[in-house]
C-alpha cells in the first residue's frame, strides 16, 4: 500500500501528517491565535505544554513515559544523615553522607523543592550497595519541600555506605 501524506497550514508554517503512522511533524506547527495552542486528535498544544483528555502512552518497547534532559537535577548532603538539601527539580538525585544507621534505625532529612505541590507524590529509589537493608519513605509532603525517611530494615546489620536516592515528582491536583 503507498504512503499517504497529508500536508497543513497552520499560520502559514507548512507542517506534515503521516496518515500511515500517525505522526505529526510538531516542530513546524506553530499557534494559529495567540493563546489558542494547536489542538490534534484531543491533545492540546500551547505554550510548550501538553494536555490530554485522553490517556497519555508510550508503546516503545525501551522509551517509556518520563522527564527529558535538563528536567532533574543532583545534590549531595553534607555535615551528617538529617542535613537537608535543596534542589528544585521535578526529578533529580541526591546523593547522602555515609550512614552508619544501626539496624532497625532510620535517618530523616528535608528535601526543599520548589517544584512540589502538597497535592504531589514523590516517588524514591536508590542504588545503595553497602551493608544493611535500605527502605526509603517520602513524608510530610508540603508546598514546597517533602522528608525523605531512610530506614535501615535490617536484623542485625548497620548500614555503612552513602545512599543515591532517585526521585521523581508527579504532579497531581485533587479535583
């Protein structure tokens, strides 16, 4: 079957729809009224944002849904485990001092992050290696800052490595 191509005006920059794939060449579709954005199949397109009515997917086997380059952002704790850190990102890496948390103990720090909303959820994991068994927790989630908990869930064994704590936040509303 041959490809069909559409081709559109929008404000007079030319763009392209590949009715085969779906696709759209977004890069040349510009606002037609100022503020009004480009709306294609529910999606709406303004000012850099996206907004669906629809369920947002990915179907790439390896791309997954998530933030691009440039989105997140790293730290490092300093002094000691309940020092906190800043970094206002919606994604990033924050990198503790070397815990020595005993077993059944936990450390607790303040993360402050302009980019959280009390309405968000921060999701965390960690690539920590050492001894001991890390569990991380996300409390007291406020505009503005959240606590991360790291609880060393171990029996008998103290923690005795620093802990990478990757986080995520997802932006929720509650209406």
């Amino acid at each position: 079957m041959p490809a069909h191509n559409a081709v559109m005006n929008l404000n007079k920059s030319p763009g392209t729809i590949d009715l085969d794939t779906g696709s759209i060449g977004m890069d040349v579709i510009t606002e037609g009224t100022a503020g009004s954005g480009v709306t294609v199949d529910g999606v709406l397109l303004k000012d850099g944002a996206v907004a669906a009515t629809g369920v947002v997917t990915s179907s790439g086997a390896t791309s997954g849904v998530g933030y691009a380059t440039g989105a997140g952002g790293v730290v490092t704790q300093i002094t000691n485990a309940s020092t906190g850190v800043t970094l206002n990102t919606a994604c990033g890496q924050i990198t503790t001092v070397a815990l020595t948390t005993a077993a059944a103990g936990e450390e607790r720090f303040t993360v402050t992050n302009s980019a959280v909303a009390a309405t968000d959820v921060v999701l965390l994991s960690t690539t920590y290696d050492g001894a001991g068994t890390v569990m991380l927790g996300v409390q007291k989630v406020a505009a503005g800052a959240f606590d991360i908990v790291i609880a060393n869930v171990h029996a008998s064994g103290a923690l005795d490595a620093l802990v990478v704590v990757n986080f995520a936040v997802i932006k929720v509303v509650a209406a």
